[in-house]
C-alpha cells in the first residue's frame, strides 16, 4: 500500500491511545498554564511595575533554564527505551510549582517561579513528543502531531475563556490587571494542572522500539547532516521569535483593556486548535517543508502587521491571524524532526530541538525587550521595533528552507 493510500484510511478517530492520552494531558496542563501565563506580564507590568527589559529577561531565562534538561531528558528517554514516566514527572512538577503564584509579591519570586515551571516543561517535552513520534507511522505523523497540537490550544482557549470570566467578574472592562484577579486565576488553574498529571499517568504506555544499536551518543553531529540544517534554518527564525508577552504587552499598549486582551487570545486559541490537525494531515501529503515555508511567511506580514498597528483593534485583527501560523508551521516542524532522525534517536532529537528553541528564546526576548525599551540610559526604538526584527527574521528563515531541499531521510516505520 503506498503512502498516499495508507495515509487515506487513517481518520482521526482511528488514532491510537496514546495519541489521545498524551492529547488529554496537553488539554488539561494548557488549561493551567495559559489561565496564568498570558496574564502573568500584565501582572509583572501593572501590579509589580516591571519594565519590558526585565519581562524579556524573566521570558528568555525561563526557556533557556529548561534547555539542557530537554536534551538530557530526551537521550535518557532513548537510553531507557522509555518515555511516559520522565513526561510524568516533568508534568507533576510543573503542575506543583503553579500555586506558588499565589504567594509571590516581587519579580525575583515570580521568575523563580516560572523558571521551575520551565524546567518542568524540559524534562517532560522531549520524552513526550517522542512518544507521539513512536505512537504512529510515518505516514500519519503530521495528523498525530496536529491532533495534539489541536488539544494542546483547546486547552489555551478554556484557560484563556476562563481566565477572561474571572476578570469580569473581579474587574469588569479596568485597563491593568489587579492584584486578587490574578491570584483568584492562579487558585483555579491548580486543578486541570493535577488532571494533566492523572491523565497521562493512567493512560499512556511506552511503546517497545523495534530499532535495535548502541545506545545513544549525547552529540548534536550523531543526528545527522540534514537535522544540523534544519536546525540553523528553524534558529534563524526563532531567533526573532520572542516570548507572545510583547503581543500582549503591545495589545495593551495600544489601548485594549485585560478583558479584551483575554478575549483577542481566545480568539487566536480557537484558530490555531481549527487548522493544527488539517495542516498536520496536509503536511503528510504535500510535504513539511512547503507547510512550514507557507507558516512562516504568514508569520512575517504578521508581525509586520503588529509593527505598524496604530490601534488596539489592529492589533486583535493581527493576533487572531497569528493563529495561522502557528496553525500551520508548530506541529508540523516537530513531525518534521522525526522524519531526519531514525526512531532510536527521537528522543535525543526532540530533545537537542527544543533545547536549542529553548536557548535562543532568552536572546529573542532579551533583544526584544531591549528594542523596545532600550536598556540604562537608552530608551529603545519603540514598540514597533522588536516586530520589524521578529519580521525580518522569519522572512530570511523562508527563503533559507525554500533553497535547502534535502534528500529523503525517513525515520524507520514502526
């Protein structure tokens, strides 16, 4: 049966369990987190009066604390032959550092707190995206990778729903978040985080990995030529990618209140959960690359977009199209990792990956920060400029993956 044909008869519902597992924890935890997270720089701006230079360091801080442990906890996934229980732990802890929220009255405790949040995420990323990639075969990788990315946003957009609820109902349409908002959201968000826990404990199993060999080397050349490519194309993009607090902090900016800004969330939320599973099944078919270029296009005139905004409503238009490109291009680059590297390196794969979006995430954001609001004595370019940069960088980083056409590497089917 060729490709095309098996890919076919694979509906969503015939998916495996795992796929639903893993799915229902990324739900649940993103329930949790973006209840918390999205406001979390308003609450660093508005309650503790932080400049953007230090949200941009707290942000690029938090993503590169957890990049070592990604690429550790993907080879110690592959050394194992197991994934589930390194996720598991790497869920619980996220979910036991979230109610420290509450308690934190500085930016020190609040970083601290997020940095603990991240090293959660890193020992659990890789392992999990691995078990995903080692759930499916190759054929249908793309529709899994969507289907989890599509539950992964459902949880956004329920956080981010509930979330807005809460600050109705404790500030009404106030341009800065209060204090009690914020810790009324942070009490809420601790029980989805516990059912993300439960549900991959209970209902996920390691799958045995047919592929036999030496145990893998902790070495970024041992995954081959054309992983080392795709990596420095997906660096050059991700270097203008910082944190999504500047969108928010942009929102409010030009004038939208916290409720509105909740509200222009869920909308972008509900757009990327739509198109995540038919950009992945498109992708199986027509290729990652020409999906990943298209999102990434997408991705520069939108930034554009928030470079030029002159009113709150063009930055909602802009941040609900934003949706698009994530629609299009985050799932898919992950399924495409797994495509360069054979199964028993998935996990050190998965791992070196984020690690390496994990590392670049605290220049992106620190030069973000910088841009916008200079650093000592300087004041910055403005709010536009971090949005240029993040345009012109996502536009270098098509050009690069268009002209690049590596040859066939196929990780070995299941």
């Amino acid at each position: 049966m060729n490709q095309q044909n098996r890919t076919s008869n694979i509906t969503i519902s015939r998916l495996p369990r795992n796929i639903w597992a893993v799915s229902l924890t990324s739900f649940f935890m993103d329930v949790s987190s973006e209840m918390v997270l999205n406001i979390l720089p308003l609450f660093l701006a508005n309650v503790l009066g932080v400049r953007t230079s230090v949200i941009g360091l707290i942000e690029g801080i938090a993503e590169a604390t957890s990049s070592l442990l990604k690429v550790f906890s993907g080879w110690l996934s592959d050394r194992l032959k197991g994934r589930k229980w390194i996720a598991v732990a790497g869920y619980g802890l996220s979910a036991i550092s979230k109610p420290f929220f509450y308690f934190a009255s500085t930016w020190e405790a609040i970083a601290a707190i997020r940095w603990t949040d991240r090293v959660g995420k890193g020992i659990r990323t890789a392992p999990r995206d691995a078990l995903v990639a080692d759930s499916v075969e190759p054929e249908v990788r793309g529709l899994a990778f969507g289907v989890q990315r599509a539950a992964d946003t459902a949880g956004a957009l329920l956080g981010i729903l509930i979330a807005a609820g809460l600050v109705w109902w404790g500030q009404a349409n106030q341009i800065q978040l209060g204090a009690e908002t914020f810790r009324t959201v942070v009490l809420i968000s601790i029980i989805p985080g516990i059912l993300a826990v439960i549900s991959l404990a209970v209902g996920a199993q390691d799958v045995p990995l047919k592929a036999q060999g030496e145990a893998p080397r902790l070495a970024f050349r041992s995954l081959g030529k054309p992983f080392v490519i795709f990596m420095i194309i997906v660096g050059i993009f991700d270097i203008g990618n910082s944190s999504d607090a500047f969108l928010v902090l942009r929102a409010q900016e030009r004038g939208l209140s916290t409720l509105g800004i909740l509200l222009m969330l869920a909308a972008f939320n509900l757009v990327y959960t739509l198109l995540s599973a038919p950009a992945g099944s498109i992708s199986d078919r027509i290729g990652r690359r020409k999906v990943i270029i298209g999102g990434w296009l997408v991705y520069s005139a939108i930034y554009l977009g928030f470079a030029l905004a002159r009113q709150a409503w063009h930055v909602v238009v802009f941040y609900i199209l934003y949706g698009v490109y994530y629609g299009l291009a985050f799932g898919t680059t992950k399924a495409m990792v797994a495509d360069l590297v054979p199964e028993t390196l998935r996990g050190t794969a998965y791992g070196t990956y984020n690690a390496v979006l994990g590392i670049l995430d605290f220049p992106a954001s620190v030069i973000a920060g910088i841009l916008w609001q200079g650093v000592g004595n300087w004041h910055g370019f403005g709010a536009s400029a971090p949005f240029f940069f993040g345009a012109i960088m996502s536009l270098l980083a098509a050009i690069l993956m268009a002209v690049w056409n590596p040859a066939p590497v196929r990780a070995r089917a299941r």
